[in-house]
C-alpha cells in the first residue's frame, strides 16, 4: 500500500511538473503572399481583395512617395475570418499596396495568434491589436497606420488605408 501511494505521489509530481506552462510566446511566423489564400485561417483572403476598391487618386501619389530603396512596410494579422479588422483592412492594404506598385519585397506580412507573439521587430515597435500596419525608413519605425486608423475610427473619423499610408509616407 505504502508503494502505491508513493507511485501516486511521484506520478502527480510528475504530471504537475509536464503541465509547467512555457513563458516564451510563439513566434510570428512570415507568410508568403503568394501561398497565402491556401494557408489555413486565410482561404478569405482573395475574395476581399478583389472587393476592396482602393481611392485612385492617391495611387499616383503612394507611387511617387515611396522610396522602394528605404521604405517598407510590416504587417501582422490574425489567421482567422472571424477578425473582422483582418479580413478587412489587411486585404485593403495589400490590394493598394499592389495597385500603386509597391514590389512585394517591400512589405512583410507575420501571421500571429496573438499580440504576444514573438516576432523580429520587437526591438523597433509593439504589436497592440491585430492586425496592424508599421511603415519603416530603413532600421526606424517612422508610423503605426493601424494605430492612427483605429485612432481616427474611434473619434468617428473615416479614412481609408491608403489616406494613411500616404499621410504615413509624407512624414
């Protein structure tokens, strides 16, 4: 009997010590736009797309603002249609993005589960809400667009991404 208990003793240790929950949060992991309507959690991705219509006169000016050789963009999503900020501006942005000639290379997109995730710009900006947009000049943070767009929603504002991005890239 003795030996029983002492098994269950050292049986639950066990289990209480495999159930340690890990402090380090999962990675950002970077996702190819070209594979990323088949990624699971964005089978959505290209019928948005294709309804956003981005405002056509600011895509002449995104084009002349930016600088392919400086500037860049990175953006975090969430994999999931049931965040509607995903589903929405996330393919806005990429659409425009895409309409004013922005080389792919110049823009990364990082799938993340939460804001805790890790990812590799940590040391430049933090994630606070998903998705969100950064512009970058080189190695600095220049604009958070989805801080100021989500800004603006709340005081009853209403611009579109690529206002944001232009007004962005005018800093």
């Amino acid at each position: 009997m003795k030996a029983f208990i002492q098994l269950i003793v050292v049986s639950m240790v066990y289990f209480l010590i495999s159930c340690e929950s890990n402090p380090v949060a999962p990675q950002a992991e970077l996702m190819d736009l070209n594979e990323l309507a088949k990624t699971p959690g964005f089978q959505w991705f290209d019928l948005e797309i294709d309804k956003y219509q981005p405002e056509q006169s600011i895509i002449p000016q995104l084009q002349s603002k930016f600088n392919s050789s400086t500037d860049s963009l990175i953006i975090f999503v969430k994999p999931s249609c049931s965040c509607p900020g995903t589903q929405q501006y996330f393919p806005a942005l990429i659409k425009t993005l895409r309409e004013a000639n922005i080389p792919l290379s110049n823009y990364k997109v990082y799938s993340m589960n939460s804001t805790n995730n890790r990812h590799p710009y940590e040391n430049i900006f933090k994630v606070n809400q998903l998705p969100t947009f950064f512009l970058k000049n080189g190695d600095k943070a220049v604009y958070s667009i989805s801080d100021t767009f989500y800004l603006a929603q709340a005081n009853h504002q209403n611009y579109k991404l690529e206002e944001l991005l232009l007004k962005a890239l005018e800093k």
